[in-house]
C-alpha cells in the first residue's frame, strides 16, 4: 500500500487530482487487488499491482497523466522498508551522547 500512496500522492500533490479523487482510486485499487487476492487464495506479487493501477487510473482518466510523472515519483515508503522493521528503527539523540 506505501507503493500505492506514493504514485497517488504524486498526482495528488501536483494538483492533478483532488484528495477525495486520491481516497477513491485508492479504494478502488484495494478492492480490485483484494478481490484478485481472494480468487487465488494468496496475496498477489507487486508486478501484478501495476495493471490494476493502470486500469483504475484509466477509469479515473488520469492514467496519462501518471505515466507522464511516474518517472518522478519519490518511494518514500521504500526508504522506510530498506530502515528495516519498525521495532528497529531509533530515531533521536541519546541522552549520554556529547
């Protein structure tokens, strides 16, 4: 879902779709991602997010649009996974520290 919010986000930011338009292909993205989850019987791979993305981007008619600033889209959610998990990650001085 960090994939997902950060190519969102990107068209969100730049003025190109509205917060709520944001919430709704963001919603539309989970069900379709669940439902083909579900039918498996196992979470699908990330290489088969990209068409249900694209599909619902085209239904939104912005699909152009994100291919025209995916190249610029900034993973932030990929900096986070590669700190490791959340119970590792210690941000802050430590009192003993100079």
């Amino acid at each position: 879902m960090g994939w997902l919010k950060d190519n969102v986000d990107a068209l969100e930011k730049r003025g190109l779709i509205s917060s709520n338009e944001e919430l709704e292909i963001m919603k539309d993205f989970s069900d379709r991602a669940e439902a083909a989850s579900l039918k498996r019987g196992i979470s699908i791979p990330i290489r088969e997010t990209i068409p249900i993305l694209e599909d619902v981007l085209d239904v939104h008619g912005v699909l152009q649009t994100w291919r025209e600033v995916r190249n610029t889209v900034t993973p932030f959610s990929l900096f986070f996974t590669l700190l490791g998990g959340a119970h590792d990650v210690f941000v802050g001085v430590r009192e003993d520290s100079p």
